[in-house]
C-alpha cells in the first residue's frame, strides 16, 4: 500500500517550525510496510490544498494529512477534505460532548470560544477518532477505490498519540503481508562510527532490513523483516540482533521500542531500591527533569540541585573552594566533589553531577566550549568522565543529559 | 516571486532525518519576499523526481532542490534537472581542481574516489556556487520564461553556509517588493481565545497581514506588510501592532522576533538586579533549565531546588509539616510556602515554586491530574495562581514552565 503525507500550515511554508510531523510519520509508515513516495507541505489555502489533496489520492492508496483542523477561519483542511471527498460536514455529537467535556472545570477563566464548536463538524461517513490531548478528532475517510484520507490534528502532542493510540492500529489491520520489528537504541557511540561498524550488514541487506535513526547522542536500529507471520518474522530478525549485540555490547541500553534511557535508569533504580540525586551545573535541572518524564520516578528520586554558582557548589555540596580556586568548576576534580557531595546532602545512594562550559561565551584555549565533565557516585565509588563536545548551546546541553544517563547506567548496571 | 523546495532523500521519506532544510530554506525565502507555496519530499528516484520538478517549474518562478548530489549511483537530482532543463552535463574543469584541493591534505591518503569526479560534472550554461564544506557544487540555472533552478546539497553543514553566502545574496537582487514583518508575542491566552479576540482584524487583512502561531500555551502573531521598502513597509505595519497592544495588554511578552518568555524574564531580573531561585515538584527541574536556556544566566540565578518528595519540600524549603500534612502537597498553602522557603533558602529576590499533578498516576476527584499551583515571591509580597491544565504528563509539564515564567514576568513587571 502507498501512502503520502500532506502537511498543512502556513507557519511551515514561512519556515517557523519544523516539520518533526513528517518525520514521525514516515517512520511509522515504514514500520506499518507503508511505501511512502511523498511528502508534501501546502498553506492553509483551498485551492492548492484541495489540488495536493486531489494529485494524493490519484497516484497513492493513504493520503495522510496533518494540520489545519484548528477552531480558527484559516483551518481548512476538513473543509477541503469533504470537498475532495464529494461529501458533507455534519456535527458530530459526541465529538461536541468531547469538547465541552475537555474545557469543563477546566481554568475557571477559560470559556469555550464560540469557535471551538467548529471542531466538532465532522466529515460525513467518516469514522472519528477522539482526542485525549486536545479538541479536534481525527477523521479516517474510506473511499471507493480503496483509497483512504485521514486528517489529524498539527500539533505533535495530539497528532502523536492519536496516531500510535488510533490510526497505527487501524493501518496495521489492512496490511497483508506482516512486518516484524525490532529495536536496538544504541548511546554513546556516534552516528558515522555507528554505521560504519555494521556497513556490511546494511550493505548486504534485503530481508530483514536494518534502519538507523539518528537521535541527540544516540542511534537506533530498527531492523525489520517481512514474513508471513510474526513467528516467521522473529525467526529472520534474531540472529541480525545477535549480530548487533555482538558488535555493540553494553552500548545498547534497551530492545524496547518505547523505552527511552531514562526509564531504563529509572528501572534499574528501582529494581536496586536506590535512590538518585544530581547536581547540575551546565544543564540547569535537565537531567533531573528528564529522569521526572517518567512516570513513578518518585519512587527514585527525592530532590535535586542546581548548582550554578560556585557559591551553591560549595554551600549546598561541599565543594571545596580550594578545588574551585586550584581546578576550576569546570574540571574532573569538582565533577567528583559534586557527585560526592549530592549523595551526602540528600542522603541519595547514587549522585549525578555535570559541570561544563555550554557557550556561546565563556570558553578559552584550555577550557573551550563545549568542555563538559561529567561525575557518578555509586556503590561507594566515583567515576568521572571527560567529553568534548559541538554545537550549539541547546545541542550541548541535551548531548550532556544523554550522555549523563548514560553514564549513570554504566556506573549502576 | 514565487518559489517552491524540493528536497530529495529516501532517508526523509523513511522518516530517518528531520528535514531541517526545508525550514531554514522557507525562513530564508520569506525573509527575501520569496512566496513559497509548496514544499515537496522524493526519494532518488528518476521518475518521481523528474515529475515534481516539471510540475514545479510549471507553477513556480523559483525551483530549489537539495540533496541528491552526492558522488554514488543513488545521487541523481542533477542529471534530472538537466533532463527537465533540456541541458546536458560537462565537466567542470574549476570545480575538479576544487575537489582535488578539497581532498589534498586531507586525513592520511584518502584518495579521491573515482566516483567523487562525477561531481565535477554541471549542468551545461549553469551558474557554479563553490561548495566551501564538501565536494558537490551549487548550481543556479536560469532558463526560460524568468524561471530559475537552484540546486544545493543536502548536508545542512554544506546547503546552510553556501545559502548564506551565495545563493541569496543572488536571490535578494532578483526582488523588487520588500516583505516588512513585526512579531507580537502573548502568553496566558488559549489560541482560540487569542484570536477571537482579534477576528475582526483577521478577517478584514489584505496589507499587512496577521498571521499567528500557536505555541504551547503561547500564541506569536507575525504582522507582514509588503511595501517597496523596509520604512513604507513599518508605516503600514505599526497602526496594527498598536492595535494588537491594545487588545492584549499585558500579555504581550516581547514584540521581538527572536526574544524568548525565558529571556525576557532574565532580562527584567537583570535590569531590576534580582536574583531568582525556583522550587519545582511537577516541573523536576525544567523552569531553573529553562531559565538557563538564555546565555548569561548566571547573573540572576545561583542555585535552584527540585523538591520532589515532601521530606525536601521541608527541609530545604521549611515547608511546615502541617501545612502538608492538612492541606497536601499540591495545594495554594504549600506553594505559597514553597515560595517564600526558595527565597529565605538562596537569598535569592524572587523565588517560583511549583506543585501539582502531572499524571497519569495520583489524581482524585478533589485534585484531578492537571492540578497546579504556582506560588511566586517577589518584592515582599506573596502570590499564588491556580491552573487546572489538560493534556499528557509531558504537556502538562511544559504548560506549566510558560505559565511559571509568565507569572514570574506578571509579579515584577
């Protein structure tokens, strides 16, 4: 089946954002065996989203559209749709229920904007989708032909769930043939490095395929087999991620599609029963924000410090001011102090500590931005890291988290 | 002058990159009064590739593809621009001595790759834009009809410096009308809301227009006039933006095009010379990190607290037991306390404290997931604000970090 996407939005013509939508959704598309062929991106504009939508639906099976289902006069794009499809808008009751439902005891000052029960016209026959994030439902149209639309809301924290919740599980149904996949997410090696270790895996590859996905810090694989069933499917991938596990080792830190490194940390806390605690200079309270994305994380976490001063470094921690005068805060020995000390003053059994020089400014020849040390206290002992690292000082930052996590996960594993 | 992207890359299509390109090249052109209309993703693939740039040409005055100049058999956007051209290609004497210096020098002996000589090739009549950061040339070829063909490659480290230097230098002398444009920023108002409350400018727009952009609980009105020069250009946009001050007041947060809450926040600290600390439980750190997203942060904050069990909330805030004990963690009383406990624990000016339910565990019917209290400290006063949010863990967080620094901007303007 081909499928194609079509993204609305006049902020992505004018470049205001980036269209992460697309990305996401040609991924789950080849992870469903979709053969996405194109990828569009028109404005909120009836003619030429109407002419994208008709040119979609010519040459590909699933038109998929994202954006442009907002309360405002400039969304269009169920509008359009209907026009495309030959069919009418109709007001969706439980969708208008859903709506006031979702403002209902919500901000006392919020009322629903008169405009918000547009939201609630649905495209006739279609079948609704319910969004748990937000007030536009997404609409799956089947149409003669056996040629499909679905419209989804633009925002990536709608559109994401209702496609992994809803629209996933609807497309892999009409799949034939079965894809089986799995996952091995890869931190602390580079992308290049990455894939030049397994070149002549991909080189040689035809079922099952391996495909890297490069991540801030990390890669993934996805290595994907087609076979007749997910027994079959299972039997052609394994001995490929043996092959990743021989050549990646403990770089690989999950197989879980849905596992991200910090739940893997997090788990392996509990599992211990420890507690963890950080000290964050460079990353301003990331990591422990990072640690708090998942669910539960109470159960490991009781505080956290930002220590950005060398003051706080010193008051809260125990960082020697003749450390700080000898080596620097940004230097291998405060690293440890701070991951020594967090443990101490919160009483945590493992301390995570980064110090490090982010930029624009702030750099010199010794100490360049981009200097970042990182140190982990656990089982009683510490290990420091050093990294040099590029890039701005948003990319710096978020390298540090992964890197950081990482670091814990080898110190605790 | 209407242009459009094309960007070729089976690695796009299959979701394994961003396209990163394409929303600097939209920003860039919109910059220059360029009108894009459409941008389109294909892989490398003759077929597909040649259709798009036909029907590009067809309806646009500028067609601007990256990707595909690669040195290997998969790279063909040259060849099939020549093809929709009509052109053939030749070898480009200039160009081969600037891959052989390229490589001269280089990392041991790495010799040329015969195939690195294809990128030598051009399209016959074109333009040549010096690559500085690879090997694949850029090329502007003007044909008939005033349409024009640029072709850049596709690693963003290559495409963005020769855009820079090169390929809009040549696009800005092309344009005779200047687009004007003015950002008005506001928080503390749903999207909806926001424009309901200027439909009526919305609606009656011709020059300038409004466009807005939703963000997570922000909304950025662009204002743009198209005049025949940057001072004709303010004079039709100023009357507008006045009016939009009017409307919004106080939510405004900036009218700088670039200007984040965070930074203005940090900014008013500075002018004021105050210092800030925060206590964040639901947020684990992300108001203190993105406080320090703005460069030169350190001058309005030493130190910060993730409190995230009640134990810390007493002992680094002196949260009074009691006061956890009969009213809870997520409640007015304890943020209020949380407040003052930042301020009197750092020394710091203004302290933001956080408590609430982030989900999806923890919430009851008396405090539902999306309950949050924020207390902010400032000038000897105390006050609190009550929020009831909607949305995932991760949503809900993030609303609570705007609306933390929205607050914190509201107390000591």
């Amino acid at each position: 089946m081909t499928a194609e996407l079509i993204s609305v939005g006049t902020e992505l013509l004018l470049g205001n954002i980036v269209n992460t939508n697309a990305a996401f959704l040609s991924e789950e598309c080849a992870r469903l065996g979709l053969l996405v062929y194109h990828q569009c991106v028109v404005g909120d504009n009836e003619e030429r989203l109407l002419e994208a939508i008709q040119q979609s639906l010519e040459r590909s099976d699933l038109v998929i559209l994202t954006g442009g289902l907002g309360p405002t006069k400039d969304d269009l794009t169920k509008e359009t749709a209907a026009k495309a499809a030959g069919r009418r808008l109709v007001t969706d009751e439980h969708v208008k229920q859903q709506i006031a439902a979702y403002f209902k005891g919500r901000e006392e000052d919020v009322k629903i904007a008169e405009n918000n029960w547009k939201q609630a016209e649905v495209i006739e026959g279609s079948i609704v989708v319910d969004n748990k994030n937000g007030t536009a439902p997404g609409l799956i149209l089947e149409l003669p032909g056996e040629k499909r639309m679905i419209l989804m809301p633009g925002p990536p924290n709608e559109m994401k769930p209702m496609f992994l919740d809803s629209i996933g599980p609807y497309l892999a149904k009409l799949q034939k043939v079965c894809l089986y996949s799995e996952m091995v997410k890869v931190c602390g090696i580079g992308e290049s490095m990455a894939e030049t270790m397994i070149l002549d895996l991909i080189e040689g590859q035809e079922n099952p395929t391996i495909a890297p996905y490069a991540k801030t810090s990390e890669v993934h694989f996805r290595v994907t087999a087609s076979a007749e069933s997910p027994e079959a499917g299972k039997k052609l991938v394994d001995p490929v991620v043996e092959e990743l596990k021989k050549r990646f080792g403990d770089n690989i830190y999950t197989r879980r599609e849905e596992e991200t490194l910090e739940a893997v940390v997090v788990g392996l806390l509990q599992r211990q029963g420890k507690k963890i605690a950080a000290a964050e200079s460079i990353t301003g309270g990331l990591i422990a924000a990072t640690l708090i994305n998942v669910p539960g994380a109470s159960s490991v976490l009781n505080e956290s410090f930002v220590t950005y001063s060398n003051e706080a470094k010193e008051k809260r921690l125990g960082v020697k001011a003749a450390t700080l005068e000898a080596f620097g805060a940004v230097s291998e020995e405060t690293a440890r102090e701070m991951a020594e000390g967090v443990c101490k003053a919160s009483g945590a059994d493992v301390g995570i500590a980064v110090t490090g020089i982010a930029g624009p400014d702030g750099g010199s020849i010794e100490k360049p931005v981009g200097l970042v040390y990182i140190g982990c206290r656990a089982d009683g002992k510490t290990r420091t890291e050093k990294l040099l690292l590029r890039g701005n000082r948003q990319k710096i930052r978020d390298t540090v988290v992964i890197r950081a996590l990482d670091f814990v996960r080898r110190c605790i594993l």
